[in-house]
C-alpha cells in the first residue's frame, strides 16, 4: 500500500485550478479576450490580422492571469511569514508576481512580435507596466480584503440546509438511502435530497466524486492510499472513504494519487 499526502503547494495548485474553471472568473477573461481582440491594443490592430490578434490576445488574457493567480496563491502567503511590513511586503509580492507574468508575456510575445527581442527599452516598459498593475491590483486587495491572497470561495448554498450552529468548512457529502449526509467541521446534518443536487449547490468548494455515494472536499483531504485498484482518501476529520475504481482516473488526473501502486513488502 502507499500513501500519498498532498503537500501545501499541492493543495494551492488543485484551488487555483478549482479557480480558474469557476465560469464567473471564465465569462470575465472571455469578455476581455474578446474586447482586446476587437480594439487591437499596442498596435496589434495594425500588426496582426484578425485570427492571429484573437489567438494572441486569447494566451495573453488566459496564460497572464493564470500565471497571475499561480503566483499570488504560491508567493503571497510564503513572503508574509517572513516580512513583517506591510508596505515592503506587497513589494516583494508585487515583484515576484510580476515577474512570473512577465515571464509568460514575454514568450507569448517572442512569437507574435517580431521587435520584442531587438528592442530592450520596449520589454523594459511592458515590465514596468505589469509591475505597476500587480502593485496596484495588491494594494487594492490589501486595502479591501485584509490580505493579499486570493479571496475564500464564498459559502456553498448547501450549507443553508443547515443549522447555524453546523454550518462550517464543508468536508463531504455522502448518500444513505434517500439522503445526503453533509459533513462540516462543525458536525452533521442528514438532509432529504440526491447526491447530485448536492454536489450542485456545493459548486462553489473545490470538489470532486470519488465513488457513486461519496464527494470530498479537495482542501479537506489529508492524504490517500492505494493498493492495486483500491484507493482510499483520509479527510481532515479523520473520515475514511472509498475511492471506487471508475473515479480513480479523475483523481489520480487531480494529483491525488500516484501514477502506479507501489508493490506491497513481502514478508
């Protein structure tokens, strides 16, 4: 049997993916994609025709915000455990972050554009823009949030079937005969509904099935063992539940499991 604990950054990577596949966050790069496209910013409208503009901007828009919430879920938290001023550290948070989606812009733009390589002072100005907008965009989140780490998911509707007392992080959801049992870390409630309506008003926590009668929550796993074609996920409450073998390509596509079991010791 082996055991695979998933490491913090892990944990960062699967809420960051959780993240850029919410469709509110897809519509809003989808609307930008398309409205740089149509009005061509810096010259694009008169350099490249229309399906090259439309790829170009679309890796611009996506690949620089991911790369963009990548670095504020990775950075931001590691640098305030070692920089205790505030001022000092949105700019060490703003560099760095800057400096992962200069990096993405740059070998989007070594493609598309023909002078970027030739021309220093053109880089050195994009990069002075991305930084400036990555302070700005920190500042302004410090300033309305507390922090510079990308904002909690708001609470799952699910967890208005509950009483106020059980309404915590939402762990799973499990079905037992008609009902789904909606485990938080503040206890447990039976409700009268299907697993898939469920899952549905869980949308908003990062999630994934795991069997036919079992969710998780992915923050709330605290680590998975597999055995051959069994697998199971340990929950931050202690919970132990079954990975069914048609579910095992999904998590194992999440990072959850290693690619191959590790042969059992004989002996």
């Amino acid at each position: 049997m082996s055991t695979s604990k998933p490491s913090s950054t892990q944990r960062d990577l699967r809420l960051i993916a959780a993240h850029l596949r919410q469709p509110q966050v897809i519509a809003v790069l989808c609307i930008v994609w398309v409205s740089a496209t149509i009005a061509g910013p810096f010259n694009t409208l008169r350099d490249l025709a229309l399906p090259t503009r439309a790829l170009y901007w679309g890796l611009v828009v996506f690949a620089t915000y991911a790369a963009g919430a990548l670095g504020t879920q990775l950075i931001s938290g590691r640098v305030s455990k070692h920089i205790s001023s505030v001022s000092y550290r949105l700019l060490v948070t703003a560099f760095a972050i800057s400096l992962c989606i200069f990096t993405v812009l740059s070998l989007i733009n070594t493609i598309f554009v023909p002078t970027w390589t030739s021309e220093p002072f053109q880089a050195l100005t994009a990069y002075a823009v991305v930084l400036l907008v990555c302070l700005a965009v920190l500042v302004l989140r410090h300033t309305t949030l507390g922090g510079v780490t990308m904002p909690e998911p708001k609470q799952a509707m699910i967890l208005e079937r509950l009483p106020l007392d059980k309404r915590g992080a939402l762990i799973s959801l499990s079905v037992q005969d008609h009902y789904v049992d909606i485990v938080t870390a503040k206890g447990r409630e039976m409700v009268l509904m299907r697993l898939s309506d469920a899952m549905r008003e869980a949308s908003d926590v990062a999630g994934m099935q795991i069997h036919r009668s079992h969710w998780v929550a992915l923050d709330q796993i605290t680590s998975m063992q597999r055995a051959a074609e069994a697998a199971r996920v340990t929950l931050s409450n202690g919970t132990e539940l079954p990975v069914s073998r048609g579910y095992l390509p999904a998590v194992r596509a999440a990072g959850l499991l290693p690619k191959t079991a590790k042969p059992a010791k004989s002996g």
